[in-house]
C-alpha cells in the first residue's frame, strides 16, 4: 500500500468521526467484550448509582476530561425504540472540555467499577435543559469492554494516531484478499475497527480467537507491523454507522512498539 494512508487520513477528517482513545495506560491487562444490551443497561445503571468519576475522551484530543453520571434511564434504554438519550452526564471540567464535547459525533467514555475498568464509545446527542440534569445527553453505548485490574509495574506510554489498519486473508488457492479499515478507537492494547459494507465478508469469516498477523498499523508519520488477536465483532444499530461493524483487536505488541519509560 504504500504511504497512501495520509489520503485515508483525510477520508476520515471529511467523512468519519474517530474515537480515539489516547490514555495512559498503568496495568497490563485483557479486554473483554459486553455485548448483551441488558448487561450493558446494568453496567450504566451501577454507574449511575455509584457516581463514579468518568474519564471522557474526544476525538483527537490527547487529555481526557472528567465528569460523572447525573441521570440514567434504564427503562427508556431497554425500549425497543430507544428514542433520545438515556445518560446524561455533569459538564467536563477543565472546562475547555465543554465546547469540545458539544462538536464531536461520538465520545470514548472510561470508568471504574468493582474494580474493574470499563470504557465505550457513545453518541453525544444534546445538551439537557431537564432541572436539575444540567448536563450533556448520550445515547447507550452498543458494546462496553471491560478488564480486570492487576497489580504490575505502572508505565507512562507515548503512542501514534492510528487511522488505517491493513491486513491480508488467504482466499484459497494461493489467492490473498488484503483489507484496509478505518480505526475508529485505539489505546495501548488495542484498536476498534470499522467493517463497511465492502468487507462484510469479514463478519462471516473472522471470530474471537482467530489471529491475525503481519497487520500494518499506518499513523499520520509513522506505520509498525503487530500480530493481533479478535477479540469481538459487533454490529453497531445505531450512531454514525449503523448496519456496519466493529472489529475488535488485542495485540500485546502494540505496547512493545511504541515509545515507553517507566514512571
């Protein structure tokens, strides 16, 4: 492929609203994927109850924000029509967070619960004007990943902005397919990936577990190559891509090969 991933790059800024999740990163440790809605409904009403600090994330912003959980409404996120928001959320301090907030698509939201890590991404739907909900409404997330806190050595991470992902597939008779998808989040161990109607062959083809190798990570200035593992493929039925697909990756040498120093 080249260097022709700056093209992709500007495919992105026109067309699709990243996620990008840029956090340092202070364990070691494996995704899991919560895919069942009435799992995901617990999950933010536990939230919601606890009012734990969020850390919220926008699109190419390197700091994270913080705020907490003001109201959720479970039956109106376990309706069929699922119309409006069902979280809405304090406004983010620092401040400058706000304005920032108010002009992307979707926001990659982190929090810990039982000792556990959560994040997701969510659809930024509007500002609440409900008394006293002062706040900014989201939409449910369409999956939570979820890890489990080790005690290890902590590490501060400097990493590139991901955009595109290539990799290749036998076909059979000596035949490849190379695939090249969108990153729509990525942090240290991992990245979601955008599966479009064109490669819908892979929803069909790829399940958790299966590996994939020789993937070349392409950045604005910069591509590495990792061996990654699947860890979910999730149908998004709603936000910017509905119908489409995210592809779930792990890979450990995302870690190894980015810039690090320990704290």
């Amino acid at each position: 492929m080249g260097f022709g991933f700056l093209s992709n790059r500007d495919k992105l800024i026109n067309g699709i609203e990243k996620a990008i999740v840029l956090v340092p990163v202070e364990e070691t440790m494996d995704w899991d994927a919560v895919l069942e809605r009435s799992k995901i409904v617990d999950v933010m009403e536990d939230l919601a109850s606890q009012r734990s600090e969020l850390k919220v994330f926008v699109s190419g912003q390197r700091e994270s924000f913080t705020s907490s959980v003001l109201k959720f409404d479970r039956r109106k996120a376990l309706s069929r029509s699922r119309k409006g928001a069902e979280l809405i959320i304090e406004k983010v301090g620092p401040s400058r967070g706000n304005e920032l907030i108010q002009a992307s698509a979707e926001l990659v939201l982190e929090f810990s619960l039982k000792e556990n890590i959560y994040r997701c991404s969510v659809r930024y739907v509007g500002i609440s004007s409900e008394a006293p909900y002062f706040g900014y409404m989201l939409s449910l997330p369409e999956f939570i990943e979820i890890k489990e806190k080790r005690r290890e050595e902590r590490f501060t991470y400097e990493m590139p902005d991901f955009v595109t992902v290539e990799f290749s597939l036998d076909q059979g008779s000596g035949q490849e397919k190379v695939y090249e998808l969108n990153v729509l989040n990525c942090s240290l161990h991992g990245l979601g990936l955008l599966i479009t109607e064109s490669d819908f062959d892979l929803v069909e083809r790829l399940r958790p577990g299966d590996k994939l190798a020789g993937m070349t990570l392409y950045a604005e200035s910069s591509m590495i190559r990792v061996e990654g593992i699947v860890r979910h493929v999730t149908k998004m039925t709603g936000g910017s891509y509905p119908g489409c697909y995210v592809l779930g990756i792990e890979s450990q040498e995302i870690i190894e090969n980015c810039q690090s120093f320990q704290s």
